[in-house]
C-alpha cells in the first residue's frame, strides 16, 4: 500500500503502483462513486489522527466497468479521493457498509 497512489490532472485520473503507471480514468467517465466501511464484528477499532472513515472506494463507469481503490490516498488538504472528486467533479457518493465476523 505504500507504492500506491493516485494523481489527478485536469479531468484526467491516474493510478501508480510503485512509480509505474497502472491506468487512467477520465474523471467525466465515472458514474457513481461508492465509499465502503468494513465493520468487523467481535473486534475494538480505533481511528487516530486525519485518515478516512471508510475503507475503500469503488468508481462505477459509465460503461458499467468497476475501479476499485483504497481510501487512504489523501489529497494535501487530508481528503481521501473519492470525497474530493465528490466535492470538485459533483460526482454521487454512495456510502455502505460491509459487517465482517472475526473467528476469536
């Protein structure tokens, strides 16, 4: 996770894993933007400092492909990109989330 980022430059959304591009989205290409929470039952969880609530984002095409990302990818400001691109491209966010159990 650490190699792994996103840019965006003037409408145009890129993916690098380790410094090597991955694939790019044109930001007028993207439908929907689902954010996802994964609760897990039986645990204790907390957050600390400035990270997002969520755990990852799911960018629904308009082709019907589905891109899918990690939310800890902040902006300067400390906005994770689905919420940024929610804000500046007035893209739909769609917030769920997912229960997982834990064996103990």
């Amino acid at each position: 996770m650490k190699g792994y980022y996103w840019k965006l430059h003037g409408g145009l959304l890129t993916k690098y894993i380790f410094f090597c591009k991955s694939s790019e989205i044109n930001v007028d290409k993207i439908k929907q933007i689902t954010s996802v929470k994964i609760e897990k039952i039986g645990t204790v969880t907390f957050r600390l400092g400035k990270g997002p609530a969520e755990d990852e984002y799911i960018f629904l095409l308009r082709d019907g492909n589905e891109i899918k990302s990690y939310a800890h990818c902040l902006n300067r400001d400390g906005k994770s990109i689905g919420r940024y691109l929610k804000e500046k491209y007035k893209i739909r966010l769609v917030e769920k989330t997912k229960y997982k159990l834990n064996n103990i």
